[in-house]
C-alpha cells in the first residue's frame, strides 16, 4: 500500500481566469449531451411527469420522439418493450468513454452539498477528507456518509417540484442515475502518480433544462441562494487508457 508522500505535489496556476483547461461551453455542452440522453432511455418514466411541465419542455421532446407520445398507450407500451441501457451504457455510448469506482492501486465531477463561505459547516466538516472548498471560498461536500449524507438529502428533498427532483441523490446509493457522479473518490496524486484529471470549477446555470436537474449530483445548502450553483468537473489532461486509475491534484495554488 502506498501513502502519501512527505512532500505534496502542488499545481501551480498563474491567475484565476487561466484555472481552466476547457471552456465554461464545453463543459455545459458536454453535461447536456449526457443528462438529454440519460433522460431519454428512461423515457416511459419521465413520460408522466413530463405531462406535468410546460408546453415547450413537453413539445421539446414529442418532437425528438415521436412515437413516444404521452397519450398514445399503445406506443408507450412498445417504447417500454425497447432495450433500457445501463447508465453507464450510455455514457460510453454518448462520450466514448465510461468511469467507474473501484479499489485504488493505492486505496480510494464533484459532487455534494454546495456551502457559501458564510453559511455554518463545522460539525459537517469534522474529519471529512470530502470537503472541496473553491477559489471563492465556497465549499463542496462531497462526503456519502454520516451528516452529510443526511443533509445532502434533506436538501434534496426540500426542492423537489412535486415528482420532479432538481438534484439527483442517488450517487449516496450504489445505483448511480448519473455515471459521472464519481469526482470525490479520486485520489491525490504523488510523486510517482502525476495527475492525469484536474479539478475546474463550473456554474450550472440558470437556464439550465428543468427536466434534466433530476441528474445534477449537487444542491445548494440554502433554499434561498441566488447564485448559479456551484460544481466542479474533472478534466482529463491527457488521453487516458482503458483501465488506468485517475489522479488529481488536491493542493492547487493560484496566484
Ligand atoms: C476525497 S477522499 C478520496 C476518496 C477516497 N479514496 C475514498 O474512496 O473514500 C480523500 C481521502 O482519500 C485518501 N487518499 C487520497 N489520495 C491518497 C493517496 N495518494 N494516498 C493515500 N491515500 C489517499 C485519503 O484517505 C484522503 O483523506
């Protein structure tokens, strides 16, 4: 088993603005492509809370799928006869590439409990190696146990709109909805494993499609924040081969 090395690997960035390796655009273009098609291979489910959205998120979708009509019984019947892929099925269908957890050779896109600088994090905080904190000093809990486990979900639970979720918990189970939601489990690099991800922070924004929240694996601590809330993704820094163990960089200095 290794440990951490005595001297920590930093990653050095010269100014704030520079701490990104793919554009804002890139990253939203990217998280739509994946969360549309997650949400359209389990069409027949989201079909009855779709009925319950507005007109241009539902017609958004007749016109995609045709033949999935709401109101057409027997379509639907066909459509839930159709093969319904894994999640991660479909992440490897749409970006060419799939990611799981498994055991570390040495042991172990963000997600969590997204913490203002202001609001109150202690007790949460307490021996939780999860807690990712932004440049602006916002804090990510990334942690799938104990308190912040309870919070993740109470949160979630609280901003429902009726059947519809605006954040997915389900990366606290081990029946992920959301593939990518694997970012906090990456381990630190060292002087023998270089960082081949890095950590880049993302507002989702406003606008972002009601329907396809349900796949955000984040949710703002506070009901009444304002901000676009805050995510981080992993970025690969290289092409990375089947089967090699990602790394990041925890100690990033910005100056
Ligand atoms: C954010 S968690 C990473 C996820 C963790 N591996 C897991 O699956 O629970 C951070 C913890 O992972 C472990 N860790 C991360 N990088 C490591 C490394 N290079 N060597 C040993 N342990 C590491 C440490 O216990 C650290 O507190």
């Amino acid at each position: 088993m290794e440990t951490f090395p005595i001297f920590r690997t930093l990653r050095h960035v010269p100014e704030e603005s520079k701490d990104k390796v793919i554009s804002d655009e890139d990253v939203l273009e990217t998280l739509l492509k994946v969360f549309q098609a997650l949400f359209l291979n389990e069409f027949s489910k989201q079909s009855a809370i779709l009925t319950m959205l507005p007109e241009p998120v539902k017609s958004k979708y007749q016109d995609l799928l045709p033949m999935q009509h709401p109101r057409d019984n027997l379509l639907e019947t066909k459509h839930e006869q159709q093969n319904i892929f894994k999640p991660e099925e479909i992440l490897y269908k749409t970006l060419g590439f799939s990611i799981t957890r498994a055991t570390s050779s040495l042991i172990s896109a963000g997600r969590g409990t997204v913490y203002q600088k202001y609001e109150p994090v202690f007790f949460q905080s307490i021996g939780n190696p999860f807690i990712f904190r932004c440049v602006d000093g916002v804090l990510i809990d990334g942690n799938d146990k104990g308190i912040s486990k309870v919070v993740y979900r109470s949160c979630s639970g609280r901003d429902r709109l009726g059947p519809l979720k605006m954040s997915d918990s389900t990366w606290l189970t081990s029946e992920l909805h959301n593939p990518l939601a694997v970012g906090q489990y990456v381990n630190n690099c060292s002087n023998y494993r270089a960082a081949n991800v890095c950590y880049q922070e993302f507002d989702m924004p406003t606008i972002f499609p009601i329907e396809l929240k349900q796949y955000i694996p984040n949710i703002a601590y506070n009901y009444n924040e304002q901000r676009p809330l805050r995510c981080v993704v992993l970025v690969a820094l290289r092409d990375i081969n089947q089967g090699e163990e990602l790394f990041s960089n925890y100690y990033t200095i910005i100056s």
